[in-house]
C-alpha cells in the first residue's frame, strides 16, 4: 500500500476541511492564529482528519496565510491528523517542502483563458511546475503526498462550457507527471450532479488513482454534485464548515460545500465518515467569533439532525 | 391518453409551484388575492403550469386560503394551467368538487402515529376517503385529478425511521381506490438521496401510474434529493419559490425545494421544463412585498445564471 492509500483509504470516504484555506480567500476579517487552532482541535475532536489549512503565497498579498507553518505543526501534532497546504510557483514549493506539510496542492486551470488571466502562464507550464514538484517530493525525506487540482474543471468563468475530454486529457497528464492525487473543481458553482458524475466516473475509471471533488454550492447544486461524484465513485470530497468561502466571480454567492451537510449526506448514503455532527456544528460558534461579519450557511446547523428513534412504524 | 397523462405528460418534467399552499401554511403575513393572483400570473409568464393554490379547509382556523375558490378560477383562465387544491375531509371534498379545481390532494399518513396524531384518523380511514374521493370523482362531469399525498413518507416526526415496504403497500392501496397520482413526501427532511431514490424507484415500477415527489429541504438535501427521485424516474416534482414554507418541527428551518434552484437542476440533467429562470427568480419580488418577514432562501438567486459563453475551452 503507497503511502497515498494511507492518508485516503480506499472504499471509504475521507472528507476534507478547506474553510482554512479556501473558506479565507475572501473573507475581510481573519480569525487569530489561536482561533484557527481552536477550529481544528475541535474539528479533530469531532472526527475531522484533513485539513487544508492554508497556502504558501506571498503574506504580503494573502496575509490570512501567514500563519500557514505553525498550523502544519498544529496538524502535524495530531495523531492521525492530515495537512495540506496550496503552493502556486516555484517559492512557495520550496517552503511547503520545508514546512514539512503532509500534503502539497498544486494548481492547473481547465481552460488556457482562465490559466492565462489567473496565473499568466499555460496549463503546460503549470503541468511542468507538478512534474518539477513530484521529482522534489522524491527527493525529499518525507515525501509529502502531491495533488493536482484542475480548477474551473465543471464551467469556466472566462472560457464558459468546459470540454470533459480535455479535462480528462490533464488529470492524465497530472498523474502521468507523478500526481498522486487529482482534483477536479467546480470553482465557480456552474455544474449540475449529471456533469459532475460523468467526469467523476470517467476520471476516477481512467486513473485508479485517488480522485478528489471540490465543489462550490454557488447555485444550490453542491450536496446533489457531491452524491453524483460518490455515486461516481469519488471517495474524497472537500467542505468547508459554514460553507464558508465566497465566490470571486459571483458576489453574495455561497461558498464551498457546507461540510456538516455534506457528512449528513454521506451518512444517509451509508458511508461512516468517522465525524460526529452535533460536534461539527458546534465548532461554528468559533467562526462565528473570530469572523462576526462573515455569513455561515448550512442546514444541520438550523434544523438540527432527524429525531433518532429507532422503532419502524408498524 | 387520460387526462392525467394530458396533465403530466410521460418523459416530460412537471414541476409544479407549491408555494401558495404549502409555503403559506406557517406564513405570520398572508399575501393578498391580488398578490397572489400576481404570483401565479407572473410565474406562468415564466412557462410554469402547474399551481397548488390553496386548501378546503375552515377559513377561520387557515385564513389564508379563504380565496381558494378565485385562485381557482384565476388558474382555470390561463391556457394550459392546471390548479391543485388541499382536502382533509368530506366537507372539503365537497367544496373541492363544486369549485371546479383540476386537481384534488388527500393526504395519508405513512404512519399510524402520525396519522391519529394528526388527523385523528387511522391510515385505513384515510384511504377509505381517498376511494369515497375517486367514486364523487367518477360521478363528476369535470373529473378532476386526485392525488394521494403520502405525508412523512421518508421519516416520521413522531415514529422516527419508516419502513419503505409500508410505504409501498399504502401506495398500492391509494391507487387501487383509484388514485390518478401518488405522491410520496419527505414532510419534514429527514431523508438523504440514497433512500429517495429507492423508494422512488420501488412506487414508479409498481404503480406505472405518476409519482410525485415533494420534498423539503429542511437538512439541505431537497436539491440532491430531487436528483435521485428523477434519475429514479419521477417526473413530478414539487417546489416553492424561494423555498417558502418553514417546518412546525424544526424552528428556523427552510421549507420546501427551492422552485427556482430545482428548474436549475432539471435543466442541467437535460429536463426541459419550460421555464425561464431569471424571469421566475424575477416574481421572488412579489413575496418580498406580501411578505415582508419571510425569509426567502436560494442559490440562483443569489449568484445568477452561469456565464453563457457557448464556446468550447480548446
């Protein structure tokens, strides 16, 4: 077994905790340092196990990051506990290899419009910038797990309509580069559960290998996306508690997939997530602190979950 | 053909607007008869057909559908509309019959508890009036449709978890007493796709007749869940413009599918539906107006259409 099937283990679903890193992209206020290691404590309490928890980016720019190294020590102390950290260019390898994150999360756009205006290079340069990162991770001691993420892989804001079979031709790519994880990315909200589970099964039949489903409830679509890609046959799935995490290109939008919805989902499909709930949902009480003015979304947090009796009506 | 066939076309979505019966059930303000009027004028502008518009039930206890008889006829008047209203007892059945309505709705319970609990009648009793309803049915000259609702068809508020096979005898028994449509509701969003889907799947291939599915989205599943009920091949699926209608059970939470965000979803899984979205995201404005307290919920609302851009990524 490869180091990769430890951290996901196959046949069982691993839920990911982005609101550290995607769910503060846009926020206005950032939680402390503290706060954000309350946040994972207690997400980890309630059963949480990975947690991306921020990206190697100029602090300058993103100085919600800046805290990212003493959070991977944050993780890095809990037993059993999975961080992942998102890099964009060559610097920002160099220190996630040195930070010693277990996981390092690299970017390719779907569309050449979109790499171009986001990052001002071509999908082939970024796919480069993965090979380069898999032969570092080789090199290195502790040989952190690498995952490429296809973003705008469902819908482009730029470009529009996304053509699967390119996307498809990435993920390739990626794996064929050394990847040991994809990701596919409905950046922007624009996919419903049909696109989502055909590029799902059609990536997950291609690979073999772990594929991950990031996806943006921006249009109402993120819970029926998230049960297409597992009917699929993804087993990694990312949320953010709260939902928390707005969308650049729709103001006002809701953010990612609200994680404590997304575990009831898989539990009502049959899939144990490990995670207890009533404990995630109470975690939003430190959100709701640290940022007062940002709006947190989701369902379980208003209605609580279904009365638990156990007789079947007769 | 039958009429119902006519009605609710086989292969062919039917969504119909349940926000002016269900979504007012709780409401503290009650939109006027103009309002109203504007709503259902407003929304079949937009190309929806199907309104359930009130009930038959004392207009001292629900006052707000005091004006069922002119919705009535204000659906009767627009080409291609089709009207639905609520019955609980014979009184009801009576007023329905002489109103003319296209449609009549007799609710039994999934199980005994709810049933006493609610109705003060056994399930068998409840059938028993659904036959009475199909034989005045018979002797009508307009022969309106009759729809048996099966409420807490997912999960009971009161007995927890409902065994699916008892869900399927009394579907088999409304449409021996000759029911035109079964609908299976999930009153109070207790269920996951999984199990949608399932008991979906297990009425449509028993009956042959038309199922319904109405959902709510008290846990945030409403949208994932009406995927499962179409891809389990239900074509008839109730909504609420702006998720109107909250939930006695669950304080605060949301009410019915989003109407608007459930057309997003029928449209990406390639069921036309016939109706503009932007012009029926427009008609959320008159709720706002009539009722001014009333959270309205949904994405596409929010966040817009997807960017329409029909060409390709290269």
């Amino acid at each position: 077994m490869t180091r990769v099937h430890e951290i996901y283990p196959d046949g069982r679903v691993s839920l990911r905790e982005v609101g550290l890193r995607d769910g503060l992209q846009l926020v206005k206020t950032f939680p402390s340092t503290v706060a954000k290691r309350r946040w994972i404590g207690d997400e980890y309490a309630a059963g949480v196990r990975h947690f991306e928890i921020g990206s190697f980016l100029p602090a300058s720019t993103f100085p919600q990051f800046a805290d990212v190294r003493e959070l991977v020590r944050t993780v890095a102390e809990l037993p059993g506990a999975h961080g992942i950290a998102l890099v964009l260019n060559e610097r920002g390898v160099n220190e996630a290899l040195a930070s010693g994150v277990a996981e390092i999360a690299s970017v390719v756009s779907a569309t050449e419009e979109h790499s171009q205006a986001n990052a001002k290079r071509s999908r082939e340069e970024a796919i480069a910038n993965i090979r380069r990162l898999c032969e570092w991770r080789d090199a290195s001691a502790h040989r952190p797990i690498v995952h490429a993420a296809i973003s705008m892989a469902l819908g482009c804001s730029i470009a529009g309509p996304v053509d699967p079979l390119e996307v498809i031709r990435i993920a390739e790519k990626c794996f064929a580069a050394g990847a040991d994880v994809v990701g596919i990315a409905d950046t922007v909200g624009y996919a419903g559960p049909k696109q989502v589970g055909a590029l799902t099964e059609a990536i997950v039949k291609m690979s073999g290998h772990p594929v991950c489903v990031h996806l943006h409830d921006t249009r109402g679509m993120g819970i029926a996306n998230a049960s297409a890609a597992l009917d699929a046959g993804a087993r990694i799935l990312d949320g953010s508690l709260g939902g928390l995490g707005g969308c650049p290109f729709a103001p006002g939008a809701t953010g990612n997939v609200v994680f404590e919805d997304l575990v009831f989902l898989c539990e009502s499909k049959g899939f144990a997530t490990g995670i207890d709930i009533e404990k995630l949902v109470a975690v939003r009480a430190i959100l709701r602190e640290a940022m007062p003015g940002e709006p947190l979304y989701g369902s379980l947090a208003r209605a609580g979950l279904p009365a638990c009796k156990t007789s079947v009506a007769a």
